[in-house]
C-alpha cells in the first residue's frame, strides 16, 4: 500500500518529498503540488500525460497476468529472488530490517511480490507507466505500493531511499537508479538473450533477440555501476499449449507490432503442444 512506502516517495519535478494528506486520498510534495491517489489505490506521478501507445494496454497485462500465474516463467523468478538476497547481504541489511525494493517495469507484481514473500518485512515499490498494470499492482501483495511513473525520466523516488532495484524485461534508468540506491545498494536485471523463445520466432515473424544483452546493460551502466560477479545465464524449457502460448504472445511488445488477426492467423498454424527453450540473465549491478 501507499501508506507503506510513503517515505521513499518524492515529487516528480522538482525531487521534493511527497506526504499523504490526513484522508490518505492524496499526495502532496513541499513545493505545493497534489497528486490524486485512484481508488484502487495507485498514483499517477509523472510529469507529463501517460503517454498509452508506450504503456501496456488492459488485454496485454490480462496476458501477462494469466501467463505468469501458470509458473511458466518459475525459474526466472527464482533466480530475480535470489538475486535481491545476494545483493542485501552484500550491503549488509539486517534480517530484521525493512528493505526497500523497486520494480521497474513491474506489471502485475508477480516478480516483486514473490521477493517480498522471500524477503521478510521488505517493502515493494512497484513503477509502470500502464494504469491497467498499476491496477493489479494495488492488489499482488499487501506490502506493496503501485506508482505509475515513466521510468525514462526522473524517478518519483527520494534520493538514497531504495536498497534493491530489479528490472525484468523492461527499461532501464542507470542515472536515476544511482540517485535512489542507498549506498552499496544493487540493480538486478532480468534480459532476455539471444535463442529466448527462438521456436516462436520465425512461424510468428517476431525477431531474434540480439546477442550480448547482458553486456550491453554492463556498458550502459558503467558511469554509475559496477557489475558483481559475472552475469548467471537462466535457461530452461516450457512445454505450453495453445493457449498458454497466445497469453505469451499477448504480453509481449510483438503484439503492438504485428496486426493482432495476422499474428492470430500465425499462431493458428503452431502445433497443439510445443516445447519453447526460455533463456535469460541475470546481471547485479552495484552503485560506486
């Protein structure tokens, strides 16, 4: 919930600390400015308008959702937990403490809310530009907080107030996420590598995933950050139905790319049972 995390908060323009008002409805920063808190219990703090043909639309995120909660992707969630963990211990955060993790990217929470499950007291913050997926955040986890913000700009977080920051498949902000570290704090990063889903690819027409993005977070980060360790290669094989194979489709940024009814035409096509190889890394990043 908001009411949780309303410390680490900060106005999105000017970097002000942000307040909830005495009926919890609102947030308000010292330069003066109010943003509403949604009945479901997001709020919107950005700049400029939400802009939605970036943002993940209602049947994306139903994809997303659906796909998901059927464990598909269960071993990239482990390694993402196990990650936060390593780079806790590595700052040195008591066991009794309560952590602050932000999700960039962070959908409909089911990474964010499985570490929190793992990390006991630890306190999620979960950034997506989707107000459908901000809609969802509200609800994963009774920890954490939904924002929706565009992580490309200045984050609506305080400055040295976040202990983890994890990005699964989604933009990065290496900037911004020195500024919010704590010192000593990590980024986890979750990308996708080359021969991910590579079955789907050609009898869908979605391209490849370009080799060495791992490094490429490495060398984007490296004015701020530098790596701990070498990046663990995640790899693992799924045998998914039809449907469960659309769901993937439908959550992935292919689906604003293709026509929906030629690559629904496509996936008519695949077999009623495939076997997909996912592959993945995971890259800790540690703030100088």
């Amino acid at each position: 919930m908001l009411t949780d995390i309303s410390d680490v908060l900060a106005d999105p323009v000017d970097g002000s600390p942000l307040s909830l008002d005495s009926c919890g409805s609102r947030l308000g920063s010292a330069s003066g400015r109010q943003y509403d808190i949604a009945g479901s219990g997001y709020a919107t703090l950005t700049i400029d308008e939400v802009h939605a043909d970036r943002a993940d639309d209602d049947s994306m995120v139903t994809a997303r959702e659906t796909f998901l909660s059927r464990g598909h992707y269960a071993p990239f969630v482990e390694a993402v937990t196990g990650a936060v963990q390593l780079a806790l211990d590595d700052a040195g955060v008591d066991d009794d403490a309560h952590p602050v993790i932000c999700e960039i990217g962070a959908g409909t929470g089911y990474y964010l809310s499985h570490t929190l499950d793992d990390v006991e007291g630890a306190r999620g913050v979960g950034i997506d530009l989707s107000v459908p997926a901000a809609e969802r955040l509200t609800a994963c986890h009774p920890r954490v907080g939904a924002v929706v913000a565009d992580a490309r700009h200045r984050l609506p977080l305080r400055d040295s107030s976040v202990d983890v920051v994890t990005v699964v498949f989604a933009p990065s902000n290496p900037e911004e996420f020195a500024r919010v570290l704590k010192p000593g704090g990590q980024v986890v990063v979750l990308t996708a590598e080359a021969g991910h889903l590579t079955e789907l690819r050609e009898p869908l027409g979605i391209l490849d995933v370009p080799e060495g993005q791992a490094h490429q977070v490495v060398e984007q980060s490296s004015d701020w950050f530098d790596p701990v360790g070498e990046p663990e290669l995640v790899e693992f094989t799924m045998r998914l139905d039809q449907e469960s194979i659309a769901t993937q489709t439908g959550m992935s940024p292919s689906a604003r790319h293709i026509p929906s009814d030629l690559l629904a035409e496509r996936a008519a096509r695949l077999p009623e049972h495939m076997t997909l190889t996912a592959r993945a890394t995971v890259t800790r990043l540690q703030v100088r």
